[in-house]
C-alpha cells in the first residue's frame, strides 16, 4: 500500500464523478475509489482524505515508475493553486469557484487517447460512447472488473469489414486500423512524440488520415495533460459559454478567442471546467 497527501485542494468527487460518465471505467462513486489499468498492472486509488486534505491509498503499485504515472494522470504531481488564482481575476471567477480543486485527468494511455477520439468524431455523445465500449470489449482484455484496451499491433491486423460489422463507418474503420498500423510500425512513436511542443504534436499527427485539428487537440488535453488548449470549434464549449453568459446564440469563434488572453496560460482547464458545467 503506498500513501499520497497533496499540500493542496484537490476536488477528488469531480474527478470521480466525470469518470464514471465512461462506462469502461471501473470506479466506485460511494468508496471513492477507481481501479486504472496500467500497462499489464491494476492500480486501484482510493481518496480517504477531504477537499482540503487530500489523501489517497494506492495499491498495486509495482514500481516508482507507476506511482509518477499515476501521479501525472491524476494531476497530483502539480498545484492547482496557480490556476484557481489566477482565474479570480478573470471573467470566470465563478466558474472556477464552483468547481475549485477540479483536475485535468488525462486517458490512462495514449493508444487509447487517440482511438477513442477518432471513434468520437462526428458521433453523439452516448452512441460514441457504446461503439468505444464495443470496441474495447470485442478487442481488449478484461483483467477481474476493468477493461485493458486493445494493444496498436492487434488492432492493425483486422480487417475494415469486422469494424462495419459493429456499425463503424467504413471511412472511420480504416482510420482506425491506418493509425492503428502507423503506431504497430513504428512510423508513429507515441512515446516520443508527446516531448515535442503543440504545434509539432499537431502538425505530426494530423499528417494521417482520420486525424484532424479537433483529435489533435484533444490528444495534447486528454491525452497528454497540456495546459493551454482551448477547442473553439467544440460545440459543448460553445453552448456552455452561451449559457454562462447567458448569449442568445452560441458565441462565435473571435467573439471566444478575444478572452484567450486573459485564461492563458490555462486555457484546458478553462475548457474542463466549462464541459463540466453542462454534464
């Protein structure tokens, strides 16, 4: 068992809450408690802490590297205090009071951060949500309750006619064993691409078919955990704004981007919060 306290507010029930919206997730809302597969190991986190005081047992831990992965996920390896301030200044102070100490959790693979965000293209909410889960449960591995997504070498040998045959688009089958192919022959390195900056990522991975600005990004803000993103074609954003500021219609994109000024450098978690205002 391997014990974490954090010297700083962290909204664990926020971080459960907005899992458990993601059926292959394995987590328990009443035990505060969620099992992360990782890499061939089950790390199961439980908050036995507060708001204020945060606390979590760890077990299943097998090495230093797994605990700075988890760390890294979880968002307990930095300070939210930063951003919660520096948000009091802006015109979403009350947006970030009422969801203070709320992380950026970023997918427990990077495989499995781009997979699902080509699955997500274009789809309704809950029908992406039951292909993802199809998928991973026709190709993945269940290990007791949690699901281990399909390895990039498995899922590049399949044919496009098995994916249609579990109502994938043939356009959206292809990109998926493209990528899929791309990462099994090393001509795309994961790994190594998540040290390059935002714009190399960007312009790296949307060299590929399947792959554009909307997947990328989310890539850098799902995937890796980058501070500044900010989708601003994201219609969920937009909706959330119109809301907030109480817009007769969805704010157009320059009517958005004039505040990017004053959120940077965290323009994610400006977009977290405003998802996680609508759910």
């Amino acid at each position: 068992m391997h014990t974490i306290e954090l010297p700083f507010a962290y909204r664990f029930d926020e971080v459960i809450t907005r899992l458990a919206l993601d059926p292959l997730n394995t987590v328990d809302i009443n035990k505060q408690l969620v099992k992360v597969p990782l890499e061939e190991s089950i790390i199961t986190i439980q908050s036995v802490g507060s708001f204020l005081e945060p606390k979590f047992q760890l077990s299943g831990i097998m090495s230093n590297e797994q605990i700075q992965r988890i760390s890294s996920i979880f968002h307990f390896d930095r300070s939210l205090e930063s951003v919660n301030d520096h948000f009091s200044k802006t015109n979403l102070k009350n947006l970030f009071s009422k969801f203070e100490g709320t992380p950026i959790i970023t997918d427990y693979s990077l495989y499995a951060n781009l997979i699902k965000s080509i699955i997500h293209q274009q789809l309704n909410l809950s029908f992406a949500r039951t292909l993802t889960t199809r998928f991973v449960q026709t190709f993945g591995e269940q290990v007791d309750d949690v699901w281990f997504y399909p390895t990039a070498e498995k899922i590049a040998v399949i044919d496009v006619e098995t994916l249609r045959s579990m109502q994938f688009s043939s356009r959206k089958a292809e990109y998926i064993i493209g990528v899929s192919k791309a990462i099994a022959c090393a001509e795309l390195n994961l790994e190594a691409l998540s040290q390059e900056t935002d714009e190399i990522i960007i312009k790296k991975l949307t060299t590929l078919r399947g792959i554009g600005p909307w997947t990328a990004e989310s890539f850098l803000l799902f995937g890796l955990g980058r501070n500044n993103l900010f989708p601003v074609g994201d219609v969920g954003l937009q909706n959330s704004l119109k809301q907030l500021w109480k817009l007769e219609k969805k704010p157009t994109k320059e009517e958005i981007e004039i505040h990017f000024e004053a959120w940077s450098p965290f323009l994610s978690y400006a977009a977290l919060y405003l998802w996680r205002n609508i759910e």
